[in-house]
C-alpha cells in the first residue's frame, strides 16, 4: 500500500496525473535559490531555452553568463567563480555535462572540492527521437566515482525543484540529473526531501521483494507494485534519489525486510545505482539482486516510452522481473 509517509500526490495512479519534465525543477529551484542566496549565478553552454535556465536569466539577467558552444570552458570558469565565493550551477545536456567536459570537472571542480552544481539535461533515453548521441546513459557511474561528489536524480520535476535547492546549500561539487519528456509528478511540496535520504513509497507488511528506484523510473516501480499486489505478490518501493551519499540505512532495511532487491534506472546497468546498491549489499546484507538498466547498449530514436518499454524499464517489465524474481 502507499506509504502515507511520504505525502504523494492525490492523483497518483489518475489518467489525468500531472506530468512535467524534470528540468522545469531545475528553471524554478535555480530561481528560488537565487533570490534566497545572490551568490548563485548560473553558466549555460548556448542552450537557456532546453535546459530552462533561461528562467533563471529573465529574473537574474546580472548573474546569468551565456558562454556559447563551451562546456570545457564553462566547467573552468565555474570552478574559478566557486574559489571566489559563487555558487554556479553549469547547465547543458548530460552528453555535454559532463560527457565533454568530464576532465575539466574532475580537475578544476571536483579535486579541489569547490561548489559547482553540474546540471546534465537530457538524460537517460527521454530525449527520444534524438538518438544514441544525445541520450547520456553513463554519466551517474562517471560522476559518482568522483571523490567527494554528490549525485541526484531526481524523480519528478517538483523533487528537481528541491534538489536544486537543496544543492545551493551544499558544500562541495553536486551532480543532477534531469529528463527532458514530462513525466509524472508523484510527489507534492510536502513530501520529505533531503540530499542523502531515500524515501519509502510503498510499504507492505510482508513484502518479498524490495524495487528500489532513483530518478523518473519511480513512478513505474510504484505502479508495478500496486500490480504486484493485485496479484497477491508484496513488496516495498524504496525511492532513492541521491546516489552519492547512498542511504545505507534505508537500503539496508530494505534488504532486510524483503530479501530480495531489484533495482531500477534509466541508465546503464554497470557501474550506476544499481551497482551502488550492490556494492554496498555486498559487504554489509549479501541478497539476491536483479538489476534493471540499459543493458550494455547504446540508446537508439524512438519516443520515451517506446524506448523504455524496450530497455524493460517501464510498469510491465518491472512487475514481469520482480514476479519472476518471487517465484524462483
């Protein structure tokens, strides 16, 4: 059953639910972080309008830079802004941010452990018709192997909001993660978010199996198990949008409630959540995993939800796995 813990929308499992891409989050918690702090300015390589920090730039044109075709250059400078007491958020496609500009991130920004917040729109497969070359699928494995960097993905474009804001103010690096398609908002204002805490969605008494979900994937881990239910299979959903730091004690718990875990993301299944999950597990509550991602490919065109019905990330194949996984 819903967990009335976490305080979800009251059209959760409506036709008619609220949908919005999770970079809208980011425009609107860029400019509630501006007005609450005015060190934050915002960096964007030639794309205000995609990324929505021209929303950013209509209320804070001052603290706005447009610095064209340049993520290297943009990652530099944003480093240079930090050391000099700004909080820049650095806002392109994931492919770009921080697939172009990685090095520079990892040199200027993450080894000298300054705040820039790394905003990659148009992860995962969301960005459809595009194609493999613009759907970043490796980029939580690439930024959550940097020391001391934060990673957010977060699942819906209200708890974008919030990890914007939340970023702001965080000491050090962060990396967020944003979608480009509009995707279910399940969450409200009111349901808790803190960088590092997971938050339990469904909660059954007896549950077999624990999904644990990070990003917009959440909302398909939450409608396959009220499927599951239906069918007399229980289980817990554990939505989990930070990565980097992990919440062990959540995942623990889950673990151990459950006793068998699968987990779910819009991302290559080696080396993201999933292997966050089970790295973890595997030192601390060894159990049975199944881990749901992009499966050694590249991404291909199609629309979001043909493509994530095809990678098995959508409510079919997510209660498909896990009932298969009970039975076994």
């Amino acid at each position: 059953m819903l967990n009335p813990d976490a305080k979800l929308s009251a059209k959760i499992f409506a036709d008619d639910i609220e949908k919005a891409p999770t970079r809208d989050g980011f425009g609107k918690g860029a400019v509630e972080a501006g007005k609450a702090d005015p060190r934050v300015v915002v960096l964007c390589a030639d794309l205000a309008e995609s990324t929505r920090a021209d929303w950013f730039q209509k209320e804070f044109p001052e603290r706005f830079v447009e610095m064209g075709v340049a993520e290297q250059n943009m990652a530099t400078v944003a480093s240079g802004m930090a050391a000099a007491g700004k909080i820049p958020f650095i806002a392109s496609y994931a492919v770009f941010n921080p697939g172009r500009n990685y090095e520079q991130i990892r040199t200027t920004i993450a080894l000298n452990q300054v705040p820039v917040k790394i905003c990659g729109m148009h992860a995962g497969v969301s960005v459809g018709p595009d194609g493999a070359t613009h759907q970043m699928l490796e980029d939580i494995g690439m930024m959550r192997m940097l020391p001391g960097m934060t990673v957010i993905a977060p699942g819906d474009a209200e708890e974008a909001r919030k990890a914007v804001v939340a970023a702001a103010k965080t000491d050090g690096p962060v990396y967020i993660r944003f979608s480009r398609s509009a995707t279910p908002v399940f969450t409200t204002s009111d349901t808790p978010f803190v960088i590092g805490k997971a938050t339990m969605l469904w909660k059954s008494d007896a549950p077999k199996v624990a999904i644990l979900s990070t990003g917009s994937v959440g909302y398909a881990a939450l409608t396959a198990a009220r499927a599951l239910s239906e069918k007399g299979i229980e289980s817990i959903v554990l939505h989990v949008p930070t990565i980097k730091p992990l919440d062990e004690e959540a995942v623990l718990a889950a673990a151990k409630l459950a006793g068998r875990v699968v987990t779910v993301e819009e991302h290559q299944a080696a080396g993201g959540f999933g292997s966050a999950v089970a790295e973890f597990l595997s030192q601390h509550h060894s159990v049975p995993m199944r881990l749901l991602g992009i499966a050694d490919q590249f991404g291909q065109s199609g629309s979001p939800d043909e493509l994530l019905a095809h990678y098995g990330l959508d409510t079919f194949h997510i209660e498909e796995v896990a009932r298969a996984f009970v039975r076994i």
